[in-house]
C-alpha cells in the first residue's frame, strides 16, 4: 500500500525577525496546525507560530454562537414588545372602565353627567394619551 501526501508550500511569518522563510508541509500536517494553532519549527530562525488566524471550525463555531446570540436578542425584544402591548392594552381597559362608571380622567372625580363635566370643564381632553 503506498501512501501519497499532497505538499503544500507554506510561508511562515516569523514573530521576532520576520524571516518569511518558505517551509515545505504536507497539507494533514498544514490542516493540523490550522486547528490547532501549535508552533513549527523554522529552519532559519527557530520555532515560530503560523497560523493564528481562525481555522474554518473556529470561524463556523463563532457564527453559530453569534447567530444563537442575535436569536435570543431577538426574542427577548419581541417578549418586550409583547409585554409592553399588553401593559398598554389593560391601562386603556382601565381607563375604560372608570369612564364607563362616571370617574373623569383628568380631575379623578365622579360624575352622573360625565359627557357634560368633560365638555364643559374639559373641552380640549380628547381621550387619547398625550405622553407618547
């Protein structure tokens, strides 16, 4: 049985001097040091780290961590947002209700001609929230 590697020329960047010295690796051995970010050893100047870059399993990791991230961002807004209409929505039943049993909204007062209290003593209220 024989075995046969493909040779890929790998140039390395040296840390302290900058020799840029050209070292022949197998492509296993530079898929290897991808992964696993060990030193190699320089002919010319010692012992030098290469590629420090992220390999392609790092890079899909870090993606799928950040799509993970963005989708629970994503739904912690949108219970927000749900939690908030809610709020909005039992404020005006509220309100609805003390209408409907004769309290103004503006003076807190009981009335049994509300319709007129709010024309005469509040012509400019028009029911709608004025904060927003």
């Amino acid at each position: 049985m024989k075995v046969q590697h493909e040779i890929v020329e790998v140039e390395l960047e040296c840390i302290e001097f900058t020799c840029g010295h050209d070292v022949w690796l197998s492509e296993r051995m530079a898929n290897q040091r991808r992964r696993d970010h060990q030193s190699i050893w320089c002919p010319l100047c010692g012992i030098t780290n290469v590629f420090k870059d992220e390999s392609d399993v790092e890079a899909a990791r870090r993606q799928r961590d950040e799509a993970k991230k963005a989708q629970k961002e994503a739904e912690w807004e949108a219970q927000a947002a749900r939690n908030q209409a809610r709020a909005i929505k039992a404020a005006n039943t509220k309100l609805k209700k003390r209408i409907s049993a004769g309290v103004c909204p503006c003076c807190h007062r009981s009335f049994k001609q509300l319709r007129q209290h709010m024309a005469r003593m509040h012509p400019d209220y028009s029911g709608e929230d004025k904060s927003q």
